[in-house]
C-alpha cells in the first residue's frame, strides 16, 4: 500500500477521546474499536443501538437534465433497474466491469430534492471510491456529470432501538420505509436520512455536513441506548447478516450471480441487459453459475478465516472462505465463500481445511442471524 | 520460583520441573476477545520457540510459541468452554498448559517481570 499520510474524517477527535482504538483502514484512521471491545459492542448493536462514523465512504451525485437521462445512463454502469426506482427509493447494486466482474457495491437513491429531480445520490466503498468516480467521468454521457460529495459525513445508526432513539429528535423518522430516505431536521441539523445499513438491523444511514457532524455524534450519544461501534463490529455484524465485503466476498473476478446477488438484478434489466458485464451476467442466469457464494457453518468452534480452502468430503478442494471469524449472535464460528455451484445447496457437507487438519462444516443459507429490516 | 515472561507475550510460572505457561494481560489487552484457544494435545513435546497454541480472538488467528522446551502434562480444559477466561485473568486461570521441563536452563533466557514491563513499554 502507498505511504501517502491517512485521512480522518469530521468525528476524529470524538474517537480519539472515546478512547478508540485507531487502525489505517482504506486510507482512512478509523476507530477499530472502543474501550468496550468488539463483543461488547457487537452484541449492543443487535440489542441496543450502535453509532458507527462511516464518513470514509465515497458519497456523490450523479446529475443529469431528468430522472430518466440520468436513469439512463447509471444503467450502462450497474444492472439494477434505475429508471425504476421511485422518488427517495434507494437500490444496492454493483459496478461491474465489461467481464461481469464486480469493479465496486454502492447504495443508489432517487433525490426527490426540488429542482433536484435529475439527481442519483451514491453511497460506495471507501477503498473503491476513486476508481469508481473516475469509471463514473470516463463512461457518463456529457448531459451528465458526477459530482463527488464534498465535506460530507455519514453516520450510522443501527439496532433494535435506533428509531425510538431518532424519534426523540424528530419523531417523523418513524415514517422513513425501508430502502427509502428523507430529509429531515434533527435538532437543527439538516440530514439526508435513508432507513438502510449493513448489520442486518432496523436502522438509518445519515447523510450530514462536516460542519454538524460531531454535534450530531454527540447528541446521539447522549441517549442511554446508543453506543459507539467500531469497524471490528461492523464486519461482525454484516458476516452474521450475510452482506457482501468488497475486497473479500465480491472483487473483479466475481460476477453478481456467483455472488448470489441476482436479487439486485430487476426483472428487466435481466431480459434487457445492456449494462457492462451483460453477457457473462445473463448466460450465468441462463447456465447457473460454475461457482457461488455460500454461508459456511464450521461444526466446532475455530473459526475458519479467509483463504480457507474448502474441500469435498474426499478432500478434493471445491472452494475457499472469502470471510470468516466469530459470529456473537451466532454463538460460534460463521464464514462464507465460494464453491462449485453442485455443492451450494444448503446442508451440504464441507469441510475446512484450519491449520492442515479437515473440519467439518456444513453449506448454510445466509443469513446467519435473521434480517430485522423494517419492512 | 518468581514468574518469568518472554519476548512473544507468555508467563512461565515453575514448580520443581512442571512450568505452568500462559499469555500475558499485556498479549490479551492486544488481541481482545478471545473466542476460540487450540490447545496441543497431552504428551506431545514442544520445542522451545515452537508452535504450542494458538488462540483466536474476534479480529484475527494468532500463534503462541513454546517459551521453553518439554512435554505437555496438561491442558486448561477450561478455556474449551470459556475462552473468554483468557480476556479475564490471563496471568491466572486463563492458563493454557503445564508443560514438563527437560532443559531447565532455558529458564534463564526469560524476563523477571520489571524487565518484561519495561520490554512491554519500549515495543
């Protein structure tokens, strides 16, 4: 990696004198963890609610003349149906190269902001960022532009208890549905709420200005259900939920399909085509992919990490853990990985090859612990 | 005998010539919270320097390396439902295993406790 100096973002100082753990994360310093740990912190997000300073991913505007235009030319890039989506709709979809690889994942929402008609607010990696906006200037139309999100925060707030909490500051962000946003005030701020998140819980992903954003920080944490969450618990978190980590479980050479990621792909963009990747994507709907993403069960409690190769009962090697670790929820170990497409049904049995010994393991159906969406 | 520490983060502790060894508060303080501990098994020999456990926190794998050389006579079957008890009391009943000693002088070459604290602040 480059020793180019690491970024902060807006709530630095408030990490730091939470007594956060600070690692270099996609060029990033981010809190790893707080003095709690990450069990802790983990297991109070799925009862609580978490606080998570997710500034370091790329937000931008993608603006052209009208929804459709713009629509139009997202889809070239992503084949997730756009045109599609519905005022304040949001969409999680995939970048994909001309091969059907997967370049980066990305949260797309439909503005609804007036005289903003023609705007797509993007939310994607941090490490991705800067290869995706310049994919973006490369392959937009003139009529339309990107617009990276200059001196914006994002802050997460997820668990159980996450819309009672924001409900003591503006109670009509009871009101936001699932996948959808609003903007709204909250306590003076002016915030660009979207009801989504990557932990698998009820929550919201708040779209700020750096100006407000330890303000904002301070006063959720003021709130006795809200603790803050570090990076640790955000990967333990969403490998229960079963979501995707760039960069692990979704890279260039994966397509949407190995990844069990067909959901995001709408009915007529499968029968239309016509983004980037088009034809590996529909003859892998057509064929069935040669691989895919599965959740991986180990039987006894060693986790099996990434790069664990998986094998058939004979031992011959039929895949490989993408990611794995501890699941709090789960109890016990959790992973998902890759393997030949006749050993994705679930209740397969694997095994694991940890520390040149075999482990038992079983193909599982993701997710680990169940979505507690608000649908 | 005094416990004694070495470089790679574990105590010794020595009765006759059964040496009682386990990681540090320091070493747990840098791994969290250890969910998973692989122990050798009762009878196997270790080497001094070799692969003896290896304990696995949320964030990551990490081996332990035999401070001294011998036969492991036993193992802290505790840790296999609890290894959380290694977060708790590293430096007590967190223990991973008793090994017999059968190079006593390698004791010589560990830290006294001043000395691994101040080799603990300088790293």
């Amino acid at each position: 990696m480059s020793e180019a100096p690491l970024q902060r973002t807006a709530l630095y100082a408030q990490h730091a004198a939470l007594g956060a753990k600070l690692v270099p994360f996609a060029g990033y310093e981010m809190p790893v963890q707080y003095p709690t740990g990450i069990l802790a912190e983990h297991n109070w997000t799925r009862t609580h609610a978490g606080l998570f300073d997710v500034s370091h991913m790329g937000q931008a505007f993608i603006i052209g003349p009208d929804q459709a235009t713009t629509a139009a030319a997202m889809e070239i890039l992503v084949p997730a149906d756009i045109a599609a989506l519905k005022p304040k709709q949001i969409r999680y979809s995939q970048f994909l190269n001309e091969e059907g690889g997967i370049l980066d994942d990305l949260m797309i929402t439909r503005a609804a902001y007036p005289g903003y008609e023609g705007w797509l607010y993007i939310v994607c990696n941090a490490g991705r960022k800067r290869q995706d906006f310049a994919h973006l200037e490369k392959h937009l139309p003139p009529a339309v532009t990107l617009k990276r999100g200059e001196g914006m925060s994002l802050i997460a707030l997820q668990g159980p208890k996450a819309e009672a909490v924001l409900a003591r500051i503006n109670p009509a962000v009871r009101e936001i549905a699932f996948m959808s946003y609003e903007s709204l005030d909250l306590a003076g701020i002016t915030a660009h709420i979207s009801r989504s998140g990557y932990t698998g819980e009820d929550g919201y992903e708040i779209s700020i200005w750096d100006k407000d954003a330890a303000r904002l920080w301070q006063l959720l944490l003021t709130e006795p259900e809200v603790k803050p969450i570090g990076l640790g618990a955000r990967d333990s978190l969403r490998l229960e939920a079963g979501l995707c980590l760039y960069g692990h479980d979704i890279d260039e050479t994966t397509s949407p399909v190995e990844a069990d990621l067909l959901w995001s792909i709408q009915k007529r963009r499968r029968i239309e085509g016509g983004f980037m990747g088009t034809a590996r994507v529909l003859k892998e709907i057509a064929d069935g992919p040669v691989r895919k993403r599965v959740g991986i069960k180990p039987e006894g409690r060693a986790p099996a990490r990434e790069g664990t190769v998986i094998t058939d009962m004979t031992g011959r090697q039929i895949g490989v853990i993408t990611s794995g670790g501890f699941g709090p929820t789960a109890n016990g170990p959790v992973a998902m990985g890759y393997v030949e497409a006749a050993f994705s049904k679930a209740d397969t049995a694997v095994q694991l090859v940890v520390r040149g010994n075999s482990m038992p393991a079983q193909v599982i159906s993701l997710p680990f612990v169940p979505h507690n969406y608000k649908r | 005998m005094p416990v004694k520490f070495s470089q790679d983060h574990e105590w010794v502790s020595v009765e006759g010539d059964i040496a009682t060894i386990g990681i540090t508060n320091h070493a747990q303080e840098q791994l969290g919270d250890v969910v998973f501990v692989e122990l050798l098994a009762i009878g196997k020999k270790v080497t001094k320097g070799g692969e003896a456990a290896v304990v696995e926190s949320v964030k990551a794998a990490s081996e332990v390396y035999a401070p001294v050389t011998g036969e492991v006579v036993d193992v802290n079957k505790e840790l296999e439902g609890d290894p959380a008890l290694v977060n708790r009391g590293a430096e007590g009943g967190g223990w991973f295993m008793k090994i017999k000693l059968s190079n006593p002088a390698e004791l010589n070459d560990l830290m006294d406790k001043p000395a691994y604290d101040k080799f603990v602040a300088s790293h």
